[in-house]
C-alpha cells in the first residue's frame, strides 16, 4: 500500500480523509491473493484514516476479508 503515484503496475485506489485534508492510497490489483492473510501495522495513528483506507482497499480486492485490531 503506497500513496497514489508510485506503484508502477494495476491499481485501485482510495481517498481517506486525514485531520486536516484528504489522501489518496493505491494497491496493486494482485497484491493480495485469495486466502492470504494480512498484517497492517501503521506506525502513528491520529485519526485512523490511513489504516481505514488500507483496510479499504483490501476490501475492494473481491473475495478477501478484513478483520482489524488497534491497539494504542
């Protein structure tokens, strides 16, 4: 998962919103396969809108669950 523009293959993207603006994530298409399990871990979280928008995407990727813990 990186900011829009710098992945250099298929992607889908999503907009979350920040405390002050908004950001745009992109994923690769075939990043995540079916079945496959994922750790995200975000290294600040104010608003939780960067882990929202991940958690997004990955969502957006048909046939992949999301379950998420935060803990702070």
């Amino acid at each position: 998962v990186r900011k829009l523009g710098k992945l250099p293959a298929e992607t889908i993207t999503v907009e979350y919103a920040l405390e002050y603006g908004s950001n745009t994530l992109e994923i690769h298409r075939d990043a995540i396969r079916p079945g496959e399990k994922v750790l995200i871990v975000d290294d600040l979280l104010a608003t939780g809108g960067t882990v929202k928008g991940t958690i997004e995407l990955i969502e957006r990727l048909k046939d992949r669950q999301v379950h998420s813990v935060i803990q702070y």
